[in-house]
C-alpha cells in the first residue's frame, strides 16, 4: 500500500527546510527539493541550501541541477518530478516535496500546459518597454492572469503576453484546463506569528550576509552571472552587486533584501491560502522535532492505495 506525498509548504524562512530533513530522518525519505532557486549551481548561501553533509545523509534532488546562468522552468520541473517520484519509490524509500516556490508547487498541484516555446525576439522587444505597459496590455487581453501576477514581475507578464500572441488564447484559460500530477499529497503548511517570522527574516539575512554572500554573488560575476541570467532575480543577488559597485552599504543592502524578503512572503502566503485541503501547522516557538513528530503521525494516519 501507498501513501501519499507529503508535500511541506509555506513561505520563505517559516522553517521547512529543517522540518522537511527531520520528517525525512523518521519515515526514511528522499527530498525533491521545490525551491524556485536552489536548482542553480553556486547559490548556496543566497538560498540557504542545505549543507552537503546533510545531503549526503538524506537524499536531496533538483538541488545544483543547473548552471548559475542557466534556465528551469516549471515544465521541467513538473517532467522531473513525475521521473523522480517512482525512481524513489523504487528504492523503498518515501519522496517528499518540500520548499515555496509557487511555480513550481502550481504545476504539480494545480497543472500547467506546455505552452509555445519561448520567443526571443519578443522577449527582447518586451524588455524595452515600461513594466506598467506590459500589465495595462495584459489586463486588456487577459484580466485573470493580470489580477494574478505581480505588476511588478516582468518575466510572467511577458510570458503572458507570448501566450496570448502565439496562440490566441489567454495563459489563464490555458492554465485552468491543466491537470494537476497524478499522484496523491498530503499537504503540509507551514506558517509563523507575523512578528517571530519578520525576526527569522532577520536572522536569515544576517546569516547569509555573514556567511559570506557578498563573496558569493562576487565569484558568480566573475563566472558570466548577470542580469540576463534567471538566477541574477533571486533576492539578494542584485543587492549584493550593487554593493559590490559600490551602490549601497552593507547595511541597506541588508535593508533591501529584507524589504524583498517580506514582499516576496506576503505574496507565497496569498498564494498558499488559495491551495485546498492543506493541513496547516504554526511552527512559532516549537521544537523542530516535535512538529515533525506530529507531521508523521498525520500521515501515517491516511490510509495507502494500490498506486
């Protein structure tokens, strides 16, 4: 018998990663890591990705899976995921899907096409124009993906707006008749008190910064990574190059990322609280043990299938 995924979400800093490891340890599990950034080769401190001892206890996949100035998409990682689960399977062991990045968790959960291919030459005539423009345009064309997407994120919109002009069809439309994965979760949320989770954002902006993220972002430039690159866009990058240009101090670059931080979780939250049937778990002020403990017995719980 079969038991379903479990599935650890919430937004950036709430504890999943610690949480997931611990979960990992009780049941025998591998993890599918859904990090939007952890797939790139060299973002270690930016992402807090966990340490290679910890990795080569338990298994972590879809981390250093890509070069710095490579691209993933959420297609590849749908393709990857469904490839994984069975492989791991296979081998006795538990997958479990763990991270925040609301791309990559919709096209599992909720579905995604495979859309036309990327068009660089509209992608470029796009970059040239205000990001204001881009929404207005997207809004006329399509005001359900408009109200979904950030004003501010330039890479969906522009996708958006591909689709809309390859096909003749809104993303969204598009989007609402994709199927999610066939396979069974279990939804795990994870969430903090506001004011605990604006002092872990805190104390994970400190860490990198300590840990040496200026020195990090200074070796990823020096190895060809810049603002065309899809990893350039994750928060703390661009705040440490322009420090390293001499832009900003370390403190408001620390101010910047924080800022970011914040806004970055705002959005996950929204994006979370729309997800059906999420068990939820407030984790401020527990034992990380102790939340994985009550985590396991959930599961264990739910009966399995013959899948």
């Amino acid at each position: 018998m079969v038991r379903p995924i479990p599935v650890l979400l919430g937004p950036t800093a709430v504890g999943k990663t610690a949480i997931g490891i611990a979960v990992a340890e009780r049941i025998g599990a591998e993890i599918i890591s859904a990090d939007s950034r952890a797939f790139f080769v060299g973002l270690d401190v930016v992402t807090d990705k966990p340490s290679e001892a910890v990795r080569r206890g338990i298994p972590h996949h879809l981390i250093d899976c890509v070069p710095s100035c490579g691209t993933y998409d959420a297609m590849a990682f749908r393709r990857d995921v469904a490839r994984l689960v069975p492989e791991i399977r296979g081998r006795g062991r538990v997958p479990i899907l763990v991270g925040g990045g609301t791309l990559y968790l919709g096209a599992i959960l909720r579905g995604i096409f495979d859309g036309p291919a990327k068009d660089d030459r509209f992608r470029a005539a796009m970059a040239k124009r205000p990001i204001d423009e881009l929404h207005a345009r997207l809004a006329a064309v399509d005001p359900v993906a408009a109200a979904a997407i950030h004003p501010n994120d330039r890479l969906r919109i522009t996708r958006a707006l591909e689709v809309y002009g390859a096909t003749g069809k809104p993303i969204s439309r598009w989007q609402a008749e994709a199927e999610p994965l066939s396979v069974r979760t279990f939804l795990v949320g994870l969430l903090r008190e506001r004011d605990d989770h604006r002092t872990a954002i805190d104390a994970r902006v400190r860490r990198m910064i300590e840990g040496g993220l200026i020195d990090e972002v200074r070796r990823l430039r020096d190895t060809g990574l810049d603002p065309s690159c899809q990893a350039y866009r994750t928060i703390g990058v661009p705040e440490a190059a322009r420090h390293l240009d001499g832009e900003i101090s370390v403190d408001e670059m620390m101010e910047e990322i924080v800022h970011r931080t914040w806004a970055l979780v705002r959005r996950q939250s929204a994006w979370f609280r729309r997800e059906k049937d999420v068990c939820w778990w407030d984790v401020t002020g527990r034992a990380v043990g102790a939340i994985a403990d009550e985590i396991v017995t959930t599961w264990r719980r739910i009966p399995g299938d013959e899948r």
